[in-house]
C-alpha cells in the first residue's frame, strides 16, 4: 500500500515537471518557423516563385539595414494561425533592451521632474490637535514639565508598535508618492490643465504686481498667492496664523468667514513708503520689476513683525526656486535628442514589426514631455516644507500641496482670498467684482480639459496610426491599447470636472457625502484602470505577448487574414507613409508646446 502510495506521488510529481517544462513553450514559438509553415501552401510557392524557407529567409532571422529588399507576402488565416502557432513569441534580449533602454527610462527620469501633491490635511488636524494639548497644558500647569526629561521618561516603543509605524508609513508613502503618480498616469489631461492654469494665473498675478502700486500688504498677498498657491487654500488655518501673529485681544471665532480678511486688511494698510526690490529682476519665469515692498517703519509693532516675516519668507521663497535650465530644459533637452536620434535610426528599418511597434510606444509616451515643461514653469516651485518653514507662523499654510490636478479650483480660492484683502486696501487696482464660480469658470475649466486631453489623445492617435498600419494592417493589441487609453483618460478628464464641483460646493468643515464618495470612487477606479493600461501593456509588449496571431487582429472573423512574413511591400509602403509623416507631425507639436511654455 505504501509502495503504491509512493509510486503515484512520483508519477505526480514527475507530470508536475513536465508540464513546467512544458508551460515556457506556449511563449517559446517562432513567427518565422510559423511563416514557413504557412509558405507551404501551394498558391503562395506559385506567387512568389521560391520555396517557403527562402520566401521567409529561415536562414537569416536577423535583417541587416538599411535595407529596402521587399519580401513575398504569406497571409493565412486566422483560423489556421491560432491552430498551429498558438502561443506568443517571447522577446529576445535586445527586443526589449533596446526600447526600455531609449524610450522608458528617458521619460521616467522626465515624468519624476514633475511636482506631484504631497502632505495630506490629516497632519493639519494632527497639529491642530497639538497645538490644542499644548495650550490646555499651558493653562493648567503652573510649570511646564522639561522636554528633554519628558523625552528620556517616555517607554521605549515595543516590537509591536515598531512594526505599526513602519506599516503605517509604508502605507502612506503609497497613499502620496505612489497615489500621486498614478494620478499622473491615469488622468494625465487634468494634470496637463493644471499645469497650464498655473502659468496662467501667475502671469496674470506678476502683471498686476508689476503695473499697479498696491499697498505693502496687497503685495505680499499677491508674492504668497504666486509663491504658496500651490498649497491646499484653508481659509481658517490662514486666519489663524494672522490672528495669532497680530496677537488680537479678541478670541478668535469658531466659525471664521471671508469678511475678517477685509477687517484685517483695513487695520494693516496705512501709508507706507517703498523698500528696494527682493526679488531677482533676471528671474526668466515671474518677469517682476517690482518687489516686495517693506514698510515696517509706519506699523504696530505685531504689525511690523508680521510684515518683516513676510517679507523674508518671499525672499527664501523666490531664492529657493528650482533652477529651470538645469532642473527642467537640460534633462528634455536630452530626451527629445535621444527621441530624434531612434526615430532617425528607426527610418533606416522602414518595414521592420519591431521597430515599427517600439516607435509606435515612444511616440505615446510623449506627452511626458509637454507636462514635465509645463509644471515646471510656475512661479511654485518649492516643496511645502521649505514654504512653510519660510514664513513660520505668521502664515499657517496647509501640509497638503495639492496635485496638479486640483490646481485650478485651488487657484481660484487663492484669488478670491487676494480679492478680500485687495477690496478692503486699494480702492483704485481692486477688481471689479469678486471672482465667482460661475457658469464661465465651469466652461473654461471643460475647455481646459478638453486641451490638455488634445495633447495625449494626439500621441495616443499617432502611436495607433503606427501600430494600426504595420501588418497585419488592422486593430491589434497594440493599437487597442493606445485607443482604449485615449478614451479612458477622455472619461476621467469629465469625470474630474463632476468630482471638484462638488468639492467646492462643499462647505469646507463639512465631510464628503454617499454621492460625492461614491463619485471619487469612480473616478479613481478608472484612474487606476487607465494607469494599469499604460504599465501592464508595455510590459505585455516588452515581453512578447503581444507577437502572437491572437494580437495581430483583435475582434476579427477566424477567415480574417493574418500576415506572418517581414518587411513586405506593405509594410514597407506603410512605413514611408505613416512612420515619418507622424514623427514630424509629433515633433512640430512638442515644438509648439515647449516654445509655448
């Protein structure tokens, strides 16, 4: 019995063995061994006068270019083709070397240049709540207990404890740094708005900053709108932070609305004279001849502590700025040379599948380029920490640094804010009214939108044209996956507009209601799917999957046609066609986008 027993747990076990073996061999198959097969038949040897290993060139997989020898044409079906080429032919080294090499990596290195959001408004709260503690220690202890014996008296953390701090910082590193990617991944068209709205907003900001004479606290409330708008806009943490710093008698109100700026703006403006500039008049992004203006002289002595802390954390703030020549215009620089030089490389291989499928994922990656440039050319461009060290408490900016996403709501708060205390200083360089969030707000927002989804919907239909017209000419996995992108961040990028509606239409101490979760939940669930289409199909690609007669026509009849040769006078044709015609038509646009910006 036992020896039975043992006799079929080795037969078991050498099935399981075999059939590992066997599995690698479903991707292990060769197109060219399939051509040959497929070149058998009796109306292919006559049309092209040769025998099916010469008609493939069995002999000599690797093509040496540049070469322009146009090769018969073995079309079969696709009935046949799945029954005797199954599978999918794995990608060799060089295969896949060669584009993570030139077209990846390049644009991993441009999409990291870009800001993303960072902080969350939990750590608000968190210090709401400290500061809280503290006060009420304050109160009631007569002698604050020593920090540093108050360090050394607190119990070592256990192993336990150890081990829930460390997962809870793993999981908001995923929360921020990793969320915040495939935000930039998944909906990319609201990204590229933001960054846009951005450059907009602040040169209408340093063009009243520098055509105007506004008071001293207009303008550094126009420096702090340019400068800090990037941070998410709390109303009541701002007010705080000046109520604190102007040490009011009166207590601070539990429900603080926009009214108190105008009050505050009123008690601070009083005539002041000018103060050399701070800021760089060479900057090359604010193009500012007029600097902060410092008029501590005529103020309170909480007044002229809060403006001379103003004043300095503008000046960190401008100083600190990432060098946009080094930081941004070197490392594009080199990507779109690197771009030019495989295109040109790729031209030397017209006809060539591989080539034309590696170029066809280069040109969809980029739109990369357009909103690494873009969001480096706002005038914010420092991290929270840095601002919020920059102007200590006498501005309480939020943790939260908004994505780029959500920059242009936010901006619009920011505004509206400048508009308070604009309103209440300056009579003559006030706005005519107070910006609203109006039917023309919402239109240009879908306007924006719609732009910047233009921009990734044209690499997306470039990068199909290439896939579409390499033979088998037709919709395959490849081209299926640059049209389902396409439409996917086309979803989001409406999605999104539904999403920051209700969001400020939200008061901002209340919480999110059932509609508004459940529409985010939505909204991020196609965020992922259409990052998910963009990291899993080049990794199907990278891997070979796609080489296989199933992806050559998806959605096809099994009578349908599939060409199994190289470099015929096809795909040739369509690679003099398609190839050049779209790389020049993507490089003029990344032209008009970086001269743009």
């Amino acid at each position: 019995m036992l020896a039975t027993t043992v006799t079929r747990m080795r037969r078991h076990l050498i099935t399981l063995i075999i059939t590992c073996f066997l599995q690698p061999a479903i991707g292990s198959f060769n197109l060219v061994r399939c051509c040959v097969k497929a070149a058998r038949d009796e109306t292919i040897m006559l049309r092209a006068y040769n025998e099916p290993w010469d008609i493939c060139h069995f002999t000599e997989e690797d093509v040496h270019y540049p070469s322009e020898e146009q090769w018969p044409s073995v079309s079969i079906t696709r009935t046949w083709c799945k029954a005797e080429c199954s599978g999918y032919q794995s990608s060799k080294t060089e295969q896949w070397l060669q584009p993570l090499a030139t077209w990846i990596a390049p644009y991993i290195a441009v999409i990291l240049l870009c800001p993303i959001g960072e902080g969350s408004e939990e750590e608000d709260r968190e210090e709401d709540r400290e500061e809280g503690r503290r006060a009420t220690q304050n109160d009631t202890e007569d002698k604050p207990k020593d920090t540093a014996q108050a360090v050394l008296d607190k119990p070592a953390p256990s192993l336990r404890e150890k081990a829930t701090a460390f997962l809870k910082e793993m999981f908001k590193f995923a929360k921020t740094v990793v969320g915040e990617y495939v935000l930039l991944l998944g909906d990319p068209a609201s990204a590229i708005w933001g960054a846009f709205s951005e450059i907009i907003s602040d040169l209408n900001l340093s063009r009243r900053l520098s055509n105007n004479s506004p008071s001293s606290f207009t303008a550094k409330a126009l420096w702090i709108t340019m400068l800090a708008g990037d941070t998410k806009f709390n109303n009541t943490r701002l007010l705080q932070g000046f109520w604190d710093k102007l040490k009011k008698e009166e207590p601070f109100p539990s429900h603080p609305d926009s009214s108190l700026w105008s009050s505050l703006a009123r008690d601070i403006a009083t005539p002041q004279r000018k103060s050399p500039s701070i800021a760089d008049n060479d900057d090359s992004i604010l193009k500012s001849r007029v600097g902060v203006q410092s008029s501590t002289a005529a103020l309170p002595l909480a007044y002229a502590s809060l403006a001379e802390s103003l004043d300095r954390g503008v000046r960190i703030l401008v100083r600190g700025r990432i060098d946009f020549s080094k930081g941004v215009f070197l490392p594009v620089v080199l990507t779109l040379a690197v771009a030019a030089s495989v295109f040109f490389d790729g031209y030397q291989k017209a006809g060539d599948k591989d080539t034309a499928h590696a170029l066809a994922y280069g040109v969809w990656y980029s739109w990369f380029i357009t909103l690494c440039v873009a969001a480096n050319c706002f005038a914010t461009s420092t991290n929270v920490g840095l601002a919020r060290k920059a102007f200590g408490k006498s501005l309480k900016l939020s943790h939260r640094r908004v994505s780029l996403a959500q920059r242009y709501t936010n901006a619009f708060k920011w505004n509206r804010w400048l508009w308070n205390i604009e309103h209440a200083t300056n009579l003559e360089s006030r706005t005519a009214s107070p910006p609203v969030q109006n039917t023309s707000f919402w239109l240009r927002f879908l306007v924006g939108q719609l732009a910047g989804w233009a921009c990734v919907a044209f690499a997306c239909s470039c990068a199909a044209v290439i896939s579409w017209t390499t033979p088998t000419v037709g919709l395959g996995c490849r081209s299926f996956n640059f049209v389902l992108y396409a439409i996917g961040t086309f979803c989001v990028a409406l999605l999104h507009i539904v999403c920051e509606r209700m969001e400020c239409r939200r008061p901002e101490t209340s919480t999110r209601g059932i509609r508004e979760l459940v529409l985010l939940s939505v909204y991020w669930s196609v965020v992922i799917f259409n990052a998910a289409v963009m990291v899993v199909g080049t990794i199907l690609h990278l891997a070979g999957v796609y080489r296989s007669c199933w992806c050559s026509r998806l959605f096809a009849g099994e009578d349908t046609l599939i060409e199994m040769n190289r470099n015929t006078e096809l795909a040739y044709k369509n690679a003099k066609s398609y190839w050049l015609v779209t790389g020049l038509g993507l490089c003029r646009g990344e032209e008009v986008h970086y001269l743009e910006d």
